[in-house]
C-alpha cells in the first residue's frame, strides 16, 4: 500500500492512519495486492528483506510473476481469499531475487481500501516457524502440556476440510499425482467428467487408466505424458488437444494444466486442472467442415464460371436448330419426347451435322436446364488425361498436380454431361465411365473417397460404334448403356431445302459483325443448294463467313470448291437425286473398293500415311486403309511418269 505523505501546518499536527503504521512497522512481510489485476500495490519492508526487493520494483511486480512456477496454485489460493474471505496455503513457493525458491506460509485476508478490494497477504519463513514450533513445542513438553499438539492438530484438520470444500466448489477437474504416478486425491468435477470415482482411482497409476492413447488409436507412452513430464522437470506444462478416456471408453477432448507439487524444494508430485472441450471442439469441427464445404462449392462456381465463359468464346451467338425439312422436323419431335426423361441419349451422324445443338436443345428443355451444360470433347483429350478430365484429381496424385482438381462429372452434377466423339475414350477408361453411369459414384485420381453425382449423359459420335464393338475396340455393355435413345443427324446434302434458311442466318449474323447490309440473292441460293456439302452445316457456315469478309458493294462472292458436280445444272440435280440406286452385289462392291483404292494410291504417287497421302484423299484413317489394302490383295502401282504426288484439287 502507497503511503501519501500529508500535509503539514504549522498550527496543526498531522494524523496518523494506524492501518499505515501497523504495515510498516510489523516484523512479517506483508503485501497489498490487487486481485483482480494481479498487480502487488504496495509491500512493508519485512517483505522487502524477505524476498530480497527493492520497494519501487516490488510494486511494479505482478503477483504471478513472483509466483511463476505456482499459477495453478496461486489461482486456487487467490479464489479462496476472495470466496471465504480470508484463507492460508503452503503450496506457493515465490522466487527470491537471487533466483532460490522459498519456502513459505502465505496467509490472505481481505481488506476494503479507497473504494476497492485489496488483498492482504502475510509471509512467514516455514523454516524460520519450524524452528519456532519445535522451541515452543519442547517448552510445553518440559511443562508437560499435551494440549498444543491437540491443537496442531486441530489446525491441520480444518485446514484439509477447508482444502475439500475448495476441490469439491470448483468446476474444473482437478486430481492429483504423487511422483510415482499414482492418483493422491480426485474432485467430483473430475469424477463427473470422467465417469471414475475417487475410489476407483485414488492410489493407482492414472495415466494408464485416462490418458493411455491418443484421439487416434496410438499408444500414449507415460515417458511422453506431459502430467507426469511436470514433476520430473519441474515445470508448468499447458496442453491442449489431447484426450482423457471416459470409464465408458468414449474420448473427451480436454486441455490441462499440470503443476508442480514442491516440498522443501523436491517436487513431490504435481496438480492437474483440465476442463472438457468436447463441444467447443465438436462446434469448431463443424464450422471447418462448413467452411471447406463452402470453399468446395465456391471453387465449384469459380470453375463452371470459367468454363462457361470458354463456351461463351466458343459460341459467341447461340444458335438453335434451324430449318423446315422433314428431317428436321422429326429430329424436333425426338428432342421434345426425349428431353424430359433422364435416359441417356446417343446423337450420331456425320461430322458439322449440328450433334451439339441437339444436345444443348434437349438440356434446354429438360428439368435440368437450370444446371449448366458440360461438354467434354473426348478427341481432343490426352490419352493419359482422360481419368483426370474425367473424375478430376486431388494434389500430388501425379506429376503436376499441383492443387485439387474438380472433374467433368462433378462439374455436371445435377445437370448435363455432353461427351461429344465418345468413341475416342480410351478402352481401359471405359470400365470407369460405365461404373459412373450404372451407380453414379466415382472417385478422383488420388483419392480413395467416393462421391456421388447426379449427371445425365448425352453422347455424340460420328464413327459407327457398332462396327467399334465387333472390333473390340469399344465395350459392348458402355455403348448399350449410351444408346439407349438414339438420334440420328441427317447431312445436308439430303435437306437441301434448309440450306438458303441457314445460308441467310449466317449471313444475317455476318452482317451485324461486319456492320453492313447483306442479302442472299437467288442466284447465290441455288448455287448453294446444287453444292453437296461434304462439310455439312460447319462447312456451309465457313463459306458464308468468307463471302462476307470478301464481298464488295453489298455482292458477296461465295467461293466453294472446284469439285465435280458443284455447278451441274439443277435439272441434273433433280434427275440425280430422283434417280433409282443401282443394287450392287457385295463382289461388285468389293471391286468398287478395290479401285477407289488403287485410284487414290496413284493419284498420291504410293504414298498412304501422311499429308498429301491417299488416307488424306480417302478421308480415314491411315491404319484402316493399311488394313483394307491388305484385305483386298491390292499392290500399289508405282506413278505414271510426270504424275503429280500430291492430291489433285
């Protein structure tokens, strides 16, 4: 306690506060102390020499600084004083300045102060009162007088009862251990938390019995325990994290505290205090789990946003299906039977023939259309990527993956999957993909969860998959699985009278790009329709982009390629197009092949693989016609003298 000088008069003597004489002038070391800021307010001089202080420094001290090795104890000690009002303890053993432990009895008592609550604390050399007890002791005894010991004993009595009234008020769990290990006393909140009783524990190893594994399955060694590492070095060990096991064998996460226990300087044992956080943990869990659900479903979104955007580069215009043909029109009745159903839907038909447009028609009118449309084309996919593309990855599954990876199928959930040349999958995947398709679960590259996926597929080829299967070279039970509602595109050149339709809605949208006023002349629309369009509606697209980057004073200049029959009059055409087919026998077929084979093995000078090569020419694939020229017994012919060696035009 400060002590405020007070002002003098001359006529008039100053009064003195007895409370300030008796603090200074009383032979035991006494200190102020806030409790509630833990900061020491004042210390008389007695203290001072005690604890070997300055004055000044003592009070810029905190109690729990000269304290440092007794927290829990001092906690305990400070809670009692302020509970019953006064209270005394010898398990606190302050530091001396020279740095030695000292063994004292602190006695508290509360004292009202300026408005506040202060704390007043006596200390008293244990050593020094031993001493003191056994003089007083040998002098009652030569007087025959038993009756201090009665009373010593009296003393200590009502102090372990006030000790037990202590343990059993606190809330946290409290048990202490002797330097072997074993368990000296229990309080009922340790008994409630951990479903033992006191007797149960008291004088057995506890360790063995609470703390004897880790939260996941692995032994806790005694050597390891941080309760037992307190009375073997001497320090307060905080730990939080671990596990006590209830006597029902359930797991409660707690975090402890474990003290020391000294006598006369030897640590004897030590005081654990732990609360259970089962709930707290068990909250936080739950808030990580929310957090990483929301960190998938925004990476989700960031990912479809990103892909949704590389459509809008790939389709800057949507385009629907356009034209008045028949074949059209029974492609729109298919699309409207289909589109409400889940079923898997196989688009098949020769290349540019529209497949993705009926694919994005039936999405758009399914119950799914608020889910986006993935599209996936298998070509262009390397072979060693496809399971990744697929199902996606999570880090460190291969070389380069450097982060988790959300794939296609997962991408598609609860939407549309549009697998366009699906007959491009690598054989060994297909297994996989019918797995996905049969059960609906999947997991990513790398990772052995299983995850469920709501996906509709919808297939699109151009390779007729049921020569694939007798070939091997495409799972029979995948593609019955994917055909189950077929759709076949028709080319163009079997609706030419959709072809001026889709002639003037390229242009139409040309014009708006190009700022100007285009028109498709009579002239320019019969020329079109006499044209075969090999290409189909992709090729026919390409012309009419071109014709009006290159047209001049609002006339376009459609430029198709010099092919036989481009600009055979329109009465031919219709001659052509009414005309029988000749019925061939499979010899006469056979012949046919033979000599469309050899022509085009002329024309490229031998060549068969590469540009310029006679599979170019043919238009497939250079191991197919290798295996068609070994079939048919055909040996190329070496060129004509002066022939050209690449494909006429």
């Amino acid at each position: 306690m400060a002590t405020t000088p007070m002002p003098v008069h001359d006529d008039v003597a100053p009064a003195i506060d007895p409370r300030i004489t008796a603090f200074e002038s009383t032979v035991e070391a006494t200190l102020l102390v806030d409790p509630f800021s833990d900061q020491i307010v004042d210390a008389n001089p007695a203290a001072c020499a005690l604890l070997g202080y300055d004055r000044a420094l003592l009070r810029q001290t905190r109690a729990s600084t000269l304290h440092a090795g007794d927290l829990a104890a001092l906690t305990v000690f400070t809670q009692a004083v302020l509970h019953k009002g006064a209270y005394w303890t010898t398990a606190l053993n302050p530091r001396h300045a020279t740095g030695q432990n000292l063994q004292l009895e602190h006695a508290g008592c509360l004292l009202p102060h300026d408005g506040r609550t202060l704390l007043l604390l006596t200390l008293t050399d244990l050593e020094v009162r031993r001493r003191r007890n056994v003089d007083a002791a040998a002098e009652d005894h030569m007087r025959g007088g038993i009756s201090t010991w009665q009373r010593v004993e009296r003393v200590f009595q009502d102090i372990e009862r006030e000790n037990q009234l202590i343990l059993r008020a606190a809330g946290e769990g409290i048990y202490g251990v002797n330097a072997e290990g074993k368990t000296t006393f229990v309080n009922p909140a340790a008994e409630r938390m951990l479903g033992w009783t006191a007797e149960e524990l008291v004088g057995k190893e506890i360790h063995p019995i609470v703390h004897h594994t880790h939260h996941d399955g692995r032994h806790y060694h005694n050597h390891d325990c941080p309760i037992y590492a307190a009375f073997r070095d001497g320090a307060v060990h905080q730990v939080d994290g671990e596990v006590f096991w209830r006597k029902d064998g359930s797991p409660a996460w707690v975090e402890y505290t474990s003290t020391p226990i000294r006598d006369r300087g030897v640590v004897v044992g030590a005081v654990v205090v732990f609360r259970d956080v089962s709930q707290r943990r068990e909250a936080d869990e739950k808030l990580h789990a929310a957090l990483t659900e929301v960190d998938r479903l925004r990476e989700r979104l960031e990912l479809e946003n990103a892909y949704l955007q590389e459509e809008i580069r790939i389709e800057t215009n949507p385009r629907g299906i356009i034209g008045g043909s028949e074949a059209i029109q029974k492609t729109l009745r298919q699309v409207k039977l289909v589109a409400p159903t889940t079923a898997a839907v196989m688009i098949t038909g020769e290349s540019g023939t529209g497949k993705e447009l009926i694919a994005r028609a039936i999405h758009e009118d399914s119950t799914r259309s608020d889910r986006p449309l993935i599209r996936v084309n298998c070509a262009a996919i390397p072979r060693e990527l496809f399971e990744s593309e697929f199902f996606g990855h999570v880090r460190g599954a291969f070389t380069g993956a450097t982060r988790d990876r959300i794939g296609r199928f997962e991408l598609a959930d609860g939407g549309t999957l549009f697998l366009d040349e699906v007959g491009e999958i690598p054989l060994e995947l297909q297994g996989k993909l019918l797995r996905v398709l049969q059960e609906g679960h999947f997991e990513r590259v790398g990772q052995e969860r299983t995850r469920a996926v709501d996906v509709r597929v919808i297939a699109a080829t151009n390779r007729d998959l049921k020569q694939e299967v007798q070939r091997g070279r495409f799972r029979e039970d995948l593609y019955f699985r994917l055909n189950v509602f077929p759709i076949e595109t028709v080319p163009l050149r079997e609706r030419r009278e959709d072809i001026p339709l889709l002639a003037q809605h390229f242009l139409t949208r040309e014009s708006k790009a190009l700022k100007s006023n285009l028109r498709l002349s009579e002239g320019d629309a019969r020329r079109l329709t006499r044209y075969d369009w090999p290409g189909n509606v992709r090729e026919l697209q390409n012309v009419i982009e071109r014709a009006a980057i290159l047209s001049q004073n609002g006339r376009l200049r459609i430029d198709l390629p010099d092919v036989p029959g481009a600009q055979a009059p329109a009465s031919a055409a219709r001659v052509k197009a009414d005309a029988r087919p000749a019925v061939m026998t499979s010899s006469e077929m056979r012949d046919l092949e033979r000599a469309n084979i050899q022509a085009a093995l002329e024309a490229c000078a031998g060549k068969v693989f590469g540009p310029g090569g006679a599979a170019e020419m043919l238009d497939i694939k250079p191991t197919t016609l290798a295996s068609r020229i070994k079939a048919l017994a055909i040996t190329p012919r070496p060129p004509h003298a002066g022939h050209p060696s690449r494909r006429p035009r």
